[in-house]
C-alpha cells in the first residue's frame, strides 16, 4: 500500500497502547439468530448520520500506533482525505504543515485511555480502543471522504448502547435488562463483527454514556443473553408502549410470526416516560400531500394495542397497502421522527390540514424500556422483567 510520509514529528517517543477492558431503536428488518459466542471485540464505523465525511479533528493526548509510532501532547489535529492517502496536520488552517501522510493512519488514546474524535470540533466525543482511518471506497462519481472505524472491547461497546439506550435515573435491573439484550443482538454477528453507530444497528456515542451504574451493571449479567429454545431471541426494544406493547407479527409481519415469545403484553409501568402522553402535530395540506398521501389514510386493521397492522393510501390515481409499521416509517422519514414518536398513531384531515396524534415511543415490540425501569422500582430482578416481555424465554446461565 506504498509508505509513509513523514514530514514533521510533534514528538518522537513510543510507547505500548493497550485498550481499557471494559437506545429509540428503530429496526426495518429481522435476522436469523444463531447460538454462538458472543463478539470479543466490535468493529463500529463512527458517524454514520453524515452523508460524507472528509475530515475529523482529534485533541491530543493521543498516539498514532500505525503506520509509524508517534505520541502527540496537546492540541487540536485534523485528519483529511489526501486522494489516495490520509493527510494529518494540526489544525488551524490551510497553511499548517503536514505532520504524515500515509494511505491508512491507527489511532490510539495514550496507557489505554479514551481517544477524542469529531467530524468537526464542535462535535467531539470520547471513545476507548483504537480509530482506524482511512479513504472510504467509492460509491458513485466523485465519492470518497474518510471512513473511520473504532475498534472496541465489547464490553465498552455494550456499556455506551445501555448507557445512551437510557437515563441516569434508571435502577439497577433496568440496565441489567437492556444489557442482556443488547449482547441478545450481538450473538448472531460474529467474533469481529463490523456495525454503525446509528439506529440501522444500535446508537453508539463512545464513553460519554458509561456512567458507573451501567458499567456495574453490565459486569454483573457476564455477557448473558436471552433465549429462546436453546437460541438468542429477537431481542427487540422500544422507549415507551403507554400502556401495551404489540404482538411482533402485527408489526412486523409473516417473518414475525414464528416468534411466539413477542406478544402483547398490558403494561401500566411506564407513566414516568415523557412520552406516555399523547404527542400532537399539525401538518399543512400541500406538505402532506407531497410526501405522503392526497387524503387521509384509511386503517383498515388495528392490533389489540390500538396500533394500525394496515393502512391504505392514495396519491393521484394509485392506492398503497401499507403495514402499519411501514406507514409510520415513512412519516418519520418523510416529516420528521416528532410527528409520531410511536407507532400507535393516528392521522385526521382537518379543515387547516392533517393532525397526527401518536402515544408512546418507538415500535412497541418487546422490551418497553420505562416499563422495565417502573417494574425494577417494584423490585423486580432483570429476569422477572424480560420474561414478563418476552413470555416464554429464558435468560442464559453462566457456570
């Protein structure tokens, strides 16, 4: 891959690097688990959300540990696509020397610690292991920019998603739960498995989320999952069902029906949500009809959750059936993911325009996360709460 260039070293002393051992979830498709290990370590490609990226800044202290081995100090560096290499200078503007270029650069916080990386240096956040940078394959005419690919510990990995996946004032069983689930979606993926950091997968934000409590609790389930006649269960999640989550296969379709342990389940335990209530929007007429439909949707099948299971549209002369489920997505992508924040929604023609008015947050499937922090204030253990989700299912033992 061609070497190196140098062209001025910061400092020039080397040292070992060793990594610190250590979600509104919205999933458009199911896969087929297997019973095998979990993932020693995570491959996740870091700002996903960004169409492209053609540079990142880093804050020093840090190491670069490959292709050469350099420690750097103190100060603000950016990374950018150089073409066919990988340029790294200081930051500051255009004129500011090249410190390498190389056609890859690895990145390391120093003894172990968190590396401190952004697109941009008003959006930096702190990650364990190692960045691997380097110029992103092509997609299209003139497509390129940088891909940035954090190699992490699982454990960190899984203690940042439990952590962004709730609030500090979750208990203790909680956590516990989300995190036996979270390691339940790593299962079928391998030893090194390659993911992102947005919902297509799992929100990862690096270490800003492992609070205490979550890294305690983390420790305490030693990497058990939830399963399913011998097999990891669809470990599906969401914030809030205000009152009842729904049957998979409602949501979700025939590919849910074989998951008998996702069913509708009352659940009068998370009324401390925010979003328990009843969210209302208005959308305008000419908005509306744009992105989704000439008139107001007609739900031809509700689920016991008063959650719509089909819907059909109409824009000019062609009608749509729509799942439910499907018709929410595209709402959410087409007007923004307020205008209904769950799936138990409702959409009326109004004489201004359209209201929609939608209960609860995320799909309403599984796991309702402020239920399990309303069932751990009644005491509940981790294991009371996924099997009062997921009826049918065990939790994984350890010798």
């Amino acid at each position: 891959m061609g070497k190196p260039v140098v062209i001025f070293r910061e400092v020039n002393c080397c040292v070992s690097c060793f990594a610190k051992p250590v979600l509104l979830l919205l999933l458009a498709f199911l896969y087929l688990p297997v019973a095998r290990a979990n993932p020693s370590s995570m491959n996740v490609m870091l700002f996903q959300s960004r169409p492209r990226i053609d540079s990142v800044f880093v804050r020093a202290p840090f190491m670069i540990v490959n292709p050469i081995r350099s420690v750097f100090k103190e100060g603000l560096y950016e990374c950018t696509d150089a073409g066919n290499s990988v340029r790294l200078r200081k930051a500051g503007g255009r004129n500011q020397k090249e410190i390498i270029r190389a056609p890859y650069l690895v990145l390391s916080g120093r003894g172990g610690n968190t590396i401190e990386i952004g697109p941009d240096s008003a959006h930096m956040r702190k990650y364990y292991g190692q960045m691997n940078m380097r110029r992103a394959n092509a997609k299209g005419k003139n497509s390129a920019g940088l891909e940035v690919l954090n190699q992490v510990d699982t454990f960190n990995y899984v203690a940042s998603v439990v952590g962004g996946e709730t609030t500090p004032v979750f208990g203790k069983e909680a956590l516990k739960a989300q995190a036996v689930l979270v390691y339940t979606r790593l299962s079928p993926k391998g030893r090194h498995p390659t993911v992102t950091d947005t919902t297509d997968e799992m929100v990862y934000l690096g270490e800003q989320h492992e609070r205490p409590e979550v890294i305690d609790a983390v420790h305490e389930i030693d990497r058990r999952r939830l399963m399913f006649q011998d097999r990891p269960a669809q470990a599906f999640f969401h914030a809030c069902c205000a009152g009842r989550t729904s049957k998979g296969s409602d949501i979700f379709g025939e590919n849910a029906r074989s998951m008998t342990y996702l069913q509708s389940v009352s659940c009068n335990h998370c009324k401390g949500s925010p979003l328990y209530g009843t969210t209302v929007k208005e959308i305008p007429t000419s908005v509306f009809a744009r992105e989704i439909a000439d008139r107001e949707p007609r739900v031809l099948k509700l689920d016991r959750a008063n959650r719509p299971v089909s819907a059909e549209i109409q824009k000019g002369a062609r009608k749509e059936v729509l799942s439910g489920y499907q018709l929410w997505l595209r709402i959410g992508q087409k007007l923004g993911w307020d205008k209904a924040p769950g799936t138990r929604y409702q959409v009326k023609q109004t004489a201004g325009g359209y209201t929609i008015r939608s209960s609860g947050g995320g799909h309403g499937v599984g796991l309702c996360q402020w239920g399990a922090q309303g069932l751990s204030k009644q005491k509940k253990t981790y294991v009371e709460i996924l099997q009062y989700y997921f009826p049918g299912t065990t939790v994984e033992q350890r010798q």
